[in-house]
C-alpha cells in the first residue's frame, strides 16, 4: 500500500548567508497549521530529515546548519505589524525541529516574501522606493524592521550589494532587530543572565574560561580564541574535521547554556542544537577567507568564528551577529576588548567568509544594560517558487 504525495504551496529563498524553504501559514494542512508534532513531522519530510547519511538526499535542505531550515509566515494579529514570523532549524540527522531561537540570515527574506506572498497590506507597500514590513518574530517575541526595495510594483532583488559568503551581488535589505536583548520566551529577561559582562566558566577537561554570555539576536557564549588553542583566523575545515575540537566546543556551550539559566541539566543540550551558541574572538590580524580574498587586519576591529549545530559557520549568522554589535558597544566584555575597548556605536568584523558590520545602540539604565536596536544589512532573493511534494503522512 503506498501513499500518495501531496504537494504544498512554498518559496525556496536565500536570506543572508542562509536558505531555506518558506510557507504560508494558511497554506499548510491544517494539522500543521499549529503547532505540534503533525507540523514537526511535514517540516522534516519536506526538509529530508532525519538523515542517518547527514545528507538530505531525500528533500530540501542542504546538509549544513545554514540550508536546514524553515519558515512561517502568516498575517499578524498584533497592533503595529505587518506579518508573524516563525523559524524552525530542522535536525540534520535527528527526529527534530528546533523553534528555541531566530535565523538572522532569513529575516532579510521575510518581508520580501511577504509582499510577494500578499500578506501586508497594499497600502503599505509603494510602487517605487522602501516598504517599510514590520515584522513579528515569533520564535523570540521580538519586532524586526525590515526595509525592502521595490521598483515597479515587485520586490526589486537584484543589485549591488555585496555580501561576503554569498557569491553573486543582490539588492541590500537593511534590518533593525528592535529591543534585541531578552530571554528566548521574549519575557524581557536580562541581556547579562549571570549579572556579569565576564565571567569565569568552569569546563569539565578544558579548565575555567573567560566567558561574555549574553541574550542579544540569540543567547551567545563568547571565549577568547587564544585560550582554547585558537587564532580567530581558522577556516572550516581547520575545526570541523577535528571531531575533539567539536567535542570541546560542544562541552563549553552546554556549560555556558546552564550558567546562562536556558537548560536545567547538561542532558538537555542534545535537544537544543539551535541555542546557545558558542563564538570565539580574538584581536584583528591578515588571514584569508575562505574565497581567497585577503582580510586586513586594518579592515576590521576584531575577529569572530561562530558554531552553529555543533560545526564551524561558515560566514556569521545573522543573529550571532546582534550579539556581536551588542556586546562590542559596552565596554568590558570579551568580544569589546578584542575589538580594542571603549564606547563603540558599529563594529566591522572578520569571519570565515570575509567581513560584516553590525551596529547597536546600548546604555546602561537603573544598572541594567539595554540595548535599543541592532542594525545591519543582508539581501534576499527568491531561488524556487511552486510546491513542494512530500508523502501524505499518517
């Protein structure tokens, strides 16, 4: 007895560094219109997982933690926004989705999808010029603003724009992640959760670290690159063939996610692929990226490799990102000091693919930094636009 497939209405874009496949929310069957393991389960057939070959043959997703992912999106209920916005980073090779945290790469393509889709207002979207998309992000319960482009009435996609670690230029999509800084449930918790902008991180079999973690973009663990054996220079394959370098960045961010309050025992990291994440910075030197252009160390303020899913990112992701702006503006942090100390309002830095600015805008208030917005700029651009098919479920 075979089952037939069923095809859905979705959107195959690039967002930053990233790709993934969009939907609609009402464009979904409706058990996968909530939330569940009815949705849980569509989103990983449609994605190929889980894969015990860690390949994805069998579906959309790419094999690597910047090309297993999905979005939703719908119009929003709330006063004030255009459209809700939910992320799920789909396992690569185990029977789960991840919606703890938000992809900063893909909220460039949010609103562009969402004109395209209809789902803001027409009278919010001019012929030519910047459609200003409010954007609820649901994961995190936190306001992006996307400007997007539009010329003639459409989505304007191309341009010059250059990004590092996307190949070809494309129109620029400035974001503002607005309040970044909170807990993951999107309470207003605090951006430091230990109350320290350093703290010392004790690591079964690495000894005791230097750590910022902070709750800005996404929950961030940063480390001095010279204190685990590091440079900030190292490219992909430096770190993710090294199975007891990803052991050891594995072990520090399970630790940090518990000082950080975001798991109540070291069991529960497995489950929680997507946040926190784990960075390493180190002061600005040459290196060359992974394209082989040159990076000047007078290019840039500091160097930043991130982890995303237990491997070596490579570029930055987009909210990673946040993290780095936030905490490079208050002074006494890690990855402050390595981009030279002081009060800063941007930061350039380099990462594996080349370099990104990021900017933030951070005070200290009743003695609890707060961070206004961050800001940077991505592109966006439709790949595949039609159905997916995947097998009828059940």
């Amino acid at each position: 007895m075979h089952s037939p497939q069923i095809r859905i209405p979705a959107t195959y874009m690039r967002g930053g560094t990233s790709k993934g496949v969009f939907f609609r929310l009402q464009d979904l069957p409706e058990d996968a219109q909530r939330p569940g393991a009815a949705r849980d389960a569509l989103l990983m057939r449609v994605i190929g997982s889980p894969d015990p070959y860690g390949k994805q043959i069998d579906g959309m997703g790419g094999a690597t933690s910047s090309t297993s992912k999905t979005v939703i999106i719908s119009r929003s209920s709330r006063p004030d926004h255009d459209v809700d916005y939910l992320f799920g980073q789909v396992s690569i090779d185990k029977a789960f989705v991840d919606w703890s945290g938000n992809c900063g790469n893909l909220s460039a393509a949010v609103g562009p999808f969402a004109i395209s889709a209809g789902l803001v207002d027409a009278s919010r979207v001019p012929r030519d010029g910047v459609a200003i998309v409010r954007i609820w992000q649901a994961n995190i319960g936190k306001t992006i603003i996307a400007h997007v482009p539009m010329t003639d009435g459409a989505v304007q996609e191309t341009g010059d724009f250059e990004l590092d670690g996307v190949t070809f230029p494309a129109a620029e999509v400035p974001l503002e992640f607005m309040d970044p800084a909170a807990d993951e449930e999107g309470a207003g918790g605090s951006m430091f959760p230990t109350g320290n902008l350093v703290d010392d991180l004790e690591v079964p079999g690495v000894g005791t670290l230097k750590a910022t973690m902070i709750n800005a973009g996404i929950p961030t663990i940063f480390v001095d690159a010279e204190a685990i054996g590091y440079k900030g220079t190292e490219l992909q394959d430096a770190i993710n063939s090294d199975a007891k370098a990803l052991a050891m960045f594995e072990t520090i961010r399970a630790h940090g996610a518990l000082r950080m309050g975001l798991i109540k025992n070291l069991d529960e990291i497995a489950t929680r692929q997507h946040t926190p994440k784990i960075a390493f910075v180190a002061k600005p030197v040459d290196y060359v990226a992974s394209s082989g252009k040159p990076v000047r160390a007078g290019d840039v303020d500091l160097l930043v490799r991130a982890m995303s899913m237990g491997k070596l990112h490579h570029a930055m992701m987009g909210t990673a990102a946040v993290a780095i702006g936030t905490a490079a503006a208050i002074a006494g942090t890690l990855v402050n000091q390595a981009a030279g100390g002081g009060e800063r309002e941007s930061v350039r830095f380099g990462h594996p693919s080349g370099t990104l600015r990021v900017g933030a805008q951070a005070s200290l208030k009743d003695g609890e930094w707060v961070v206004t917005k961050a800001m940077m700029s991505r592109s966006a651009r439709v790949l595949m636009e039609g159905w997916v098919r995947v097998p009828q479920q059940g």
